[in-house]
C-alpha cells in the first residue's frame, strides 16, 4: 500500500459504523499500517487516530499527546475512575467540536506492535484520547454524544462542511479542542 493511499474516511462512510475485528496475528501489514497511520495523524496534527479512520476495520489505534507516540493492537479499557469534560474534535467529523464527559483515569491492555503485552494507565488528555480511539473501533462517534438540542445545531454545520470546509478538521486549533 503506497503512503498516498492513506486517507482520512470522514462521516457518512460506512466504515466509522462498523465494530473493527480484533487481530489474531500481528504481520508486517500491521505495523506497516500502524506507522502509516501515525505519519498521517501527525501530519494532520492530531493527537490519535484509530485504524477505521483510514478505512480499515481492524482493531488497531495509534496516539500521541506529546509525550510520546503508543501503537497499540486490540486495545480494551479494563479500569475505568472519575469524570472529566474536555472539549474534542475527531479528523472524521470535520467542522465539529463537543464537550465530552469521560473517565478522568483508564487502565488500557493491548498489544504493542511486535504483540508484546502492554498495559496503559492513561489520566486526563491521554485517557480522554484512548477512549476517544477505543470508541472508534467499536464504531462509535462524537457526534453520539450530543443531546438532541446539540444534534439540530450540529445539522447546520456538517452540511456546511459538506460543502465547502472538507479540510478543516484536519487543522489543530491554537489551543484547545483536540482533534483525534
Ligand atoms: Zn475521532
């Protein structure tokens, strides 16, 4: 697969919908993939990007938050603590930001990259973030959150992104929200 076939599937694919498969066996395809997908999250200035995001049903995030880059496979939330609301965006949902409550701590299990357990405890943007990616591969996003008031007015702005702002949720904003 060349580097240019990478592309940033946004809402309306259904591939965003979809639960991702777990991977079985770790091949040079994945970690191909998994550095890919970090070459173009940070290309595109987020700070995670999970596997559906470029058309890919397998369960497979990446994340980096500035603090180091994690490749992670067949991630799973085993510890859940506290609530925290940040502000989010996610690079499939361009033109959208929402304040979203989650776990202020997780404990993440997965595998790294060459299948070697790994086990994660991520607190504030990290957890945020991992959640976040671990919501894309059971085919979940944002835009579940909204109460129905937050849905009428989000209608305007996906059809306006739909338009003409394709690009705009692949640029990272000065400050907060985060684009995942
Ligand atoms: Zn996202």
């Amino acid at each position: 697969m060349k580097e240019t076939e990478l592309q940033i599937r946004v809402l309306g694919e259904p591939v965003l919908l979809k639960q991702a498969k777990p991977i079985n066996k770790i091949t040079e395809y994945h970690r191909g993939l998994l550095s890919k997908m970090s070459r173009l999250m940070y290309a595109a200035s987020g700070v995670g990007l999970a596997a559906p995001q470029v058309g890919v049903s397998e369960a497979l995030i990446v994340a980096d938050i500035g603090t180091g880059l994690y490749k992670l496979i067949n991630p799973k939330i085993t510890k859940k603590e506290g609530v925290q609301v940040i502000e989010e965006g996610c690079l499939s949902v361009p033109g959208i930001t929402m304040k979203i409550k989650r776990a202020k701590r997780v404990t993440v299990n997965a595998l790294d990259d060459t299948g070697k357990s790994v086990i994660i405890e991520a607190e504030d943007l990290l957890s945020c973030v991992l959640q976040h990616e671990i919501d894309h591969l059971n085919g979940k996003l944002i835009i579940e959150y909204a109460s129905w008031l937050d849905k009428i007015k989000m209608k305007k702005t996906l059809s306006a992104g739909k338009k003409g702002l394709k690009d705009e949720g692949l640029r990272k904003p000065k400050t907060e929200p985060k684009t995942l």
